[in-house]
C-alpha cells in the first residue's frame, strides 16, 4: 500500500511540473525600446575610400505598434580643424511592391578629408526625427614592426600511384613596440586570376588562427612573434597567384570592440556569463575606430 501511495505522488509531481511548463504566460510587460542609431566605421590612412554604416537598432520583442520611421539620415565628420559633410549611399527595396530609397551610410574619400596618423575625428550623425549620435577616434602611428613572410615548400609523394604533390608552409613574423600597450590583428589573402578577369580570393581564416585577427602585447612586450599558418596546396596554382599578409596595428576600441564579439560567440552554452558587444557611440550603439596596416605581397608561380 505505501509503495502505492508512493507512486501515485510521483506521478502527481511530474504531471504538475509538466502542465506548469506549458502553462502560458499572459500580460508580459516588455522592456521599453528607445530606437537609437547603430553605426559602425574604421579610419585608416592606408586607405582611400572609407565607409560608415549606419542603422538603426531593433527591438528583442516587437508586438507590432511601433513606429519604425527614423527619417533622414545626414552625418558630418571633423579633424579638429575642417568638418565636412559626409555623402550618403543608398539600398533599395521592394515593400509590397513599391520601390524605396533608404540611406545605408556614408562615404568619403582621402582627397575630401585626409585621415592622418596622430590625429583625432569625430563623427556625428543624426536624422530629421531628432536621433543622434557621436563618437571620435585617434589614428595610431604607423611604426616599423619589422614584418616577414617565410615561406616552406614541402613536397609529398604518393605511395600508392607516385603522384607529386606540394605545399606551402608560410609563417609570418614581426617585432612588438616595447614599453606600449599594443594591439594587433593578422589577416591573409590569396588572389588567383579567375578568367577572363576576375579574381578569386582565399581569405584569412583558413590560413590564419583567428585567435591573430585581434590580440595585444600582453605578455610579449617587445620581443619578435611568429604568427603559425595552415599550409595549402600549392601544385595547381596559377601563374599570376599572390600570397598577402596584413598586419594591422589598431587603436583599444577597435581592440575592444572585436574581442566582444568574440566573446558574445563563444559564450552560446548556457553555463557562461552574458557578454555585451563593446560600443563607443555616445546617444548610440556601435563602434568607430582607427587603425594603420603593414603588407606583404608575395608571388607564388
């Protein structure tokens, strides 16, 4: 007879636990949304086009009611003694049927207003609906780090049909800036003619540990870093194949802002603390930084 009682309250608990699972949940007041601007741009004097993205963020629950017209979009960009007014790039779309112009972001060029090492910008951005946003960033000093590519053939035979195969084991080396807190990121490229004139391109990833794409000196102050790649296969190539390595020297939010993000995706499993991406736009969210880079080019046939 106790056995008895003893499985009948058990079966009552799991029932209970199950209908309370599947219970639902009614009159949820959800967070309020405020719409903010998201912007995201990287400085750089080694370039001569750049690019701001700017958007607008969403909302995690979304009943239908809000008002999603954020308006004209207009930005401005200041060295401390020219401001100019940034030209905007369109994307267009279909919303039932009917075309739509919207601004996705900004543009300008070197010869409008050069981005120079040691300098401070500051971008602002806002829209006739009364959104806006800041930031600023300060372009590192382009330094010699002493960059090198050495680059191993290693060629293999097959046993079973005496076939010849090669590859290339590339490793990158350069030298850290004593006595400063740096910050590095290391990306790869292969480009190969594509006919007729075209190009392909093999990106960073599967040459490059992406623990290199964003990392600083800690530990490591002024000594010389070899940066280990993934060989690749190297018999087929075309003739007009090259081989680059960039190495970029970044400023701490740029720094920051990517190793949030490597973080935020790394942390998926539900035993691991909440981790916010990084931002640096004051009014907004998103990230505006700065950095100068360093290339290798070398031709593999």
């Amino acid at each position: 007879m106790k056995t008895t009682v003893n499985i009948l309250l058990i079966v009552i608990i799991i029932f209970s636990l199950t209908a309370s699972c599947e219970k639902d949940v009614n009159n949820i007041i959800h967070p309020e949304f405020n719409l903010k601007l998201l912007i995201s741009g990287f400085l750089s004097p080694d370039e001569k086009n750049h690019y701001i993205s700017v958007e607008t963020n969403g909302p995690i629950y979304y009943d239908g009611i809000l008002d999603w017209n954020h308006g004209l979009f207009s930005a401005t960009l200041s060295d401390g003694s020219r401001e100019i007014s940034l030209r905007p790039i369109f994307w267009k779309y279909n919303l039932s049927g009917v075309p739509d112009s919207l601004v996705r972001g900004f543009v300008f060029t070197s010869s409008e207003l050069p981005v120079e090492e040691g300098k401070t910008y500051v971008l602002k951005v806002e829209s006739d609906k009364g959104l806006f946003a800041e930031s600023s960033c300060t372009v590192p000093y382009k330094k010699n780090l002493f960059p090198e590519l050495d680059t191993v053939s290693i060629h293999y035979t097959n046993s079973y049909d005496n076939s010849k195969y090669t590859y290339l084991q590339p490793d990158f080396y350069f030298t850290d800036i004593k006595g400063e807190e740096n910050y590095y990121g290391v990306f790869s490229e292969l480009t190969w003619p594509n006919p007729p004139y075209t190009y392909s391109k093999t990106q960073n990833k599967i040459l490059v540990d992406p623990k290199y794409n964003c990392f600083n000196d800690k530990g490591i102050d002024g000594n010389r870093l070899k940066i280990p790649m993934e060989s690749f296969y190297n018999t087929n190539l075309h003739d007009s194949t090259y081989f680059k390595i960039y190495l970029l020297n970044t400023d701490k939010p740029y720094y920051d802002y990517h190793k949030s993000i490597e973080k935020y995706q790394s942390g998926e499993t539900p035993f691991t603390e909440a981790s916010p991406i990084y931002s640096n736009i004051k009014g907004g969210l998103g990230i505006f930084a700065a950095y100068t880079y360093d290339s290798i080019i070398i031709r593999l046939k």
